[in-house]
C-alpha cells in the first residue's frame, strides 16, 4: 500500500467514526424518555450537569488510562462505557439509572478529548501531512453535523418504540468501533506504549508548566476556549425559535438552519488558515457584534444575522484549535488536551450561567446580546493583547512548510 492510499484509508476510517459517533437516534428523545419515567425539569437540568461533571471530574484518570493503553484502547473503552450507558438507561429508567448513564457519557467525551484529538494530529504529522490538519478538521465537523442532523429523525421512529431506538444507536457505536479498529497508526506516540511505568503526575505537572512557560500554547487554548464555548447556542435554538414567533411544529428549520451555517464556515475555514491574526481577532469582534444585532432585532428575519455569526465562529473554531495543536509538542499532547478539555467544561458551564442570567431578565434576546458583547470583548482582548506573539511563522516547524499552501488534497 503506497503513502496516499494509506493516507486516505485513516482518513476514511477517521471520517467514519466522526459520523457514526455522532448518528445517535436517541439524541432526539432520550429527554423525553427521561420525562416520561418521572424525572422534573430540574431533574432534567440537572442530568446535564452530570454529563459535564462525568467529563471534568475524570480527567486525569482518562489521562492517565490514555497514556497507559494507547489511544485507540482508550478510544474504543470510551466507547463501551457510552453503549452501557445507552442499555442502562432502557433496563434501568429511573433518576439514578438516568444519571450514572450521564455520567459514564461524560467519561466517554473525556476519552475522545484526550484520545481522539490528539491521535488524529499526531498520525498527520508522522505521515507528514500535519500542513492539511485544518481540512480535516473542517471535514470531520462536517461529518459531524451530517450525523447530528440525520439523528433528528429519531424522533419519527417512537411508533418503533424507545428499544428499536437504543438498538439502532448501539448499532451505530459499534461501527465507530470498527473505524477506530481499522486504523492503522504510524504515530509511536499513539500505538501501544512502552512497557515503562508511567509517570502520570509527573507528566501532567510538566504538561502545566509547558503551558506556563510557552505563552502562545496558553494564548491560543484560551482564545480556542472562549470562541468555542461563549458563541454556542445550540441547546437554546428551539426556545429562540418559539420566541422569535416561529410556530412549534417549525422550531426545528431553525436547528437545521443554523446546522447549514456552521458546516459552511467549517467546510471553507481551511482556505484561510494562513489568514494575518489581526483579522482573524477582528472576525471575533465582527461574529459579537452579528449577536448584538440578532438580540437587537430578534425575529425571523434577524436570524440571518445569527446565522452570519455561526458561519464566523464554527471557521474561527476550526482555525483557532488548529494553531493551538501547531504550537503542543507530540511527547505532551495528551496531557495538554486533558487541560484543554476541563478548560472546555469550566467555561462551558460559565457560558450556561451567563445565558441564565440573561433569562431570568425575562428573555433569551438579554443573554445573547451578553453572550455578543463577551465575544467582541475576547476579540479586542486578542488584538491588543495577543496581537502577533503567535503568528504561523513562530509555529514550530513553520520554516518547513512555510511555503506549502494549506489546501493540499489528501
């Protein structure tokens, strides 16, 4: 097997358990299967909390689990704990059945932070091709929506009932399985690791101090971070939608409108992955600023405006997470992805505070015009205090691909 043929064969088993991870029919109904076996609003909301705390909390030991069995083990293991929580929830339907089901999904998001991420990376730059890793960024959240936006249709399967459902989910997983089983990595990072003892602490205290002491890993995991986090909307889009005076039984265009916006920004963002960092801040700024009107004029028409914001802010996030794997060294990169990853959950949950105080002002127009003014502020922030410190010429390697157009074909 020649080098592009091996190439496109990790890409194509990478692409499929982007897909398949994500083409889960229960996602449409699992909360409703929730409520319709007891569980309260409150109790619903805080199933959610659960699912951050399972991510945030065993961090360090999925690290270190990580580290000790290689990543595609660690992947797969993610996995299994995803699917048993699937089964617990049908044969266990009650609150605690419920929520230790969240939890051992959050466990599963923080395998694939730690696992998948940095495999992913790691196999480009050891097949030498880490120049294309923003393509494929833009390519796997694509996938990643298709699957999402396919998995809508769960809720036109209910007539089958909720256990063809949690079967055709499993079936789903299993074949993420088989893409992760199918790869073949070249990365010595990645395969099976060496039979000496880890030392996990250790590693993970040097992990912070490289973050410490190379400011544009620190910079550009914040500013990945924030653009990420505060511009996410997407749980909230069917309340928008009803508030902004589309009918119930249409709130769902507004999902697949807003799912349109972001796959253009991340199909086209690796285009402009060599683009000057001044204006890549000052998208940040444009992107609040599309939040501000979408608050400001709140209807139909503005949501436009919305979607204008979501075509900036899923490219931004795209070439925002691939500067910052640029800048981690391969020997840390799982550890530096665990940081990122309980950075992730902390300003996730700051997020949902910051849209819930906008709530309580009576509507969600106050929290997004917050959330829209945060974001400018981020970008300004970037401008003056980033500036050019982190640059793609201060990228280590740049010298090597300095000249070597991003959009090469994989």
């Amino acid at each position: 097997m020649n080098k592009n043929s091996a190439l496109r064969r990790f890409l194509h088993n990478v692409y499929g358990y982007s897909f398949f991870n994500k083409f889960m029919l229960l996602t449409p109904v699992y909360a409703v299967f929730m409520q319709e076996n007891g569980l309260t609003d409150l109790q619903l909301s805080l199933m959610f909390v659960i699912l951050s705390a399972g991510t945030f909390l065993t961090q360090i030991p999925v690290t270190w689990i990580t580290n000790k069995l290689g990543v595609k083990p660690a992947i797969m293991l993610g996995q299994l704990l995803k699917a048993i929580a699937f089964v617990l929830w049908l044969v266990w339907p009650t609150f605690w059945g419920f929520a230790i089901g969240m939890f051992l999904w959050g466990v599963e998001w923080a395998f694939f932070n730690v696992s998948f991420e940095g495999m992913v990376y790691d196999e480009l730059r050891a097949r030498r091709h880490q120049k294309i890793y923003s393509k494929v960024l833009g390519v796997r959240y694509n996938l990643q929506a298709i699957g999402t936006a396919l998995s809508a249709f769960g809720s036109l399967l209910m007539f089958a009932g909720y256990g063809w459902i949690t079967f055709a989910s499993l079936v789903a997983l299993a074949l993420s399985v088989i893409c992760i089983a199918r790869i073949d990595l070249k990365s010595r990072t990645s395969a099976a690791p060496r039979q000496r003892k880890v030392h996990f602490m250790k590693l993970f205290k040097t992990g912070m101090r490289i973050c410490a002491k190379t400011p544009c890993i620190f910079l550009m995991l914040l500013l990945s971070l924030f653009v990420a986090n505060i511009a996410y909307l997407d749980d909230y889009l069917s309340p928008i939608g009803i508030e902004i005076g589309l009918p119930i039984e249409f709130v769902g265009l507004i999902q697949f409108f807003i799912l349109g916006c972001a796959v253009l920004g991340q199909t086209f963002a690796y285009r402009f992955a060599r683009i000057r960092d001044w204006i890549l801040y000052t998208l940040i700024c444009a992107g609040g600023l599309a939040f501000v009107a979408f608050s400001y004029f709140y209807s139909v028409s503005g949501l436009l405006a919305l979607g204008l914001a979501y075509v900036l802010f899923s490219g931004l996030n795209v070439l925002l997470y691939s500067r910052f794997q640029d800048f981690v060294p391969t020997t840390y990169r799982s550890v530096i992805l665990s940081l990122y990853s309980i950075g992730d959950n902390i300003v996730y949950i700051g997020t949902c505070l910051v849209i819930g105080l906008g709530g309580t002002l009576g509507s969600w127009r106050y929290s997004i015009m917050i959330l829209g003014m945060v974001l400018i502020g981020v970008g300004l922030w970037a401008l003056v205090g980033i500036r050019d410190k982190c640059a793609i010429a201060n990228m280590p390697g740049a010298h090597a691909v300095k000249t070597t157009h991003p959009t090469g074909k994989a």
